[in-house]
C-alpha cells in the first residue's frame, strides 16, 4: 500500500470504522475521541490532537462537513473542502481515524463510538462537553487541554486579511 493510500484508509464512516473499534476493545486499548472544523491546520491543531492522542492509544477525530462548518462559522467558511481536511488530519501518525459528521455537533458519532476518552479544549467545562453524559455513563473520562495562545484558524484569517 502506498503512503497516500495508508493516509486515505484512516478516513471512515460510522459503519467501516466498527470492526476497529471491537478489535481496539478487544486488546483492551482506550479510545480518544475529539472533534472540529480544523479547516486550516496549525500549530494550535497540531500540539492540541497530540496531548489529545498520548491520553489513549487510539486517537479518533470527528471533523465537520463542509455543510456543517458552513452553518457553525458562517457562508465564508471553510476554507478548505471536507476532503483537503480529512486527508489532512489523517497525515498526522498519531490520528488512527477520522469520521465526517454531518450534525452542528458529533453527539450521533460519540454515540456510535462511545470513547474511553473524549477531548475538548480548555474553553470548555468538561460537563459542557457534547456527549458528557455518554462518555461518563460508560465509564469514560472527559478531559480538557490548554489551547496554544496565539493561534486560531480565525487569527489567521484575520491577519492576511480574509
């Protein structure tokens, strides 16, 4: 298998990510689960989903359609398609998959995969957190980590005037 095609087998549906799910559970290794747009990557991003995947073996992200970015941030947005991004995301070695949700939030997708651990920035009181409530009655922990001062796809924007 090619690299680009190592990449793109970490792109999932609901369905084609559930065998590794039961294998993951299978070996006993926890599950992390964080969500967003990540429509222009950056050091933010980056530092952010590898404090999130060193809390767990696998790490899964739940990135928004372009659909759903548009409704959240606006008619300008994204910037980059659900595809660009998904590729992306699943570049990074410590992303183990990515699963597009077409909600205004992964509640559905938190739902079907019932994480071990799921991740948010510190913006965010932990019981804030949508899919809290699933995460906690299954046993799993909802953890927040310190966002990178300085950087966010919005600064960005802003500074080169978009």
């Amino acid at each position: 298998m090619s690299q680009f095609e190592t990449i793109q087998s970490k792109i999932h549906t609901i369905e084609s990510i559930k065998p590794l799910l039961a294998i993951w559970r299978f070996k006993g290794e926890p599950i992390v689960f964080s969500n967003g747009c990540f429509d222009i990557l950056h050091l933010g991003h980056v530092e952010y989903l590898a404090k999130a995947a060193d809390l767990g073996k696998h790490l899964i992200i739940g990135l928004n359609t372009d659909a759903s970015v548009r409704r959240l941030k606006g008619p300008s947005r994204p910037v980059q398609g659900e595809t660009a991004r998904a590729v992306v995301l699943a570049s990074l070695r410590f992303v183990d998959a990515v699963i597009l949700f077409d909600e205004d939030t992964p509640y559905n997708l938190i739902k079907a995969i019932v994480p071990d651990v799921l991740v948010k920035g510190s913006d965010y009181k932990p019981e804030e957190i949508v899919g809290y409530d699933i995460v906690t009655q299954h046993g799993g922990r909802v953890e927040t980590i310190e966002l990178v001062e300085g950087y966010s796809t919005t600064g960005i924007l802003n500074r080169i005037g978009k």
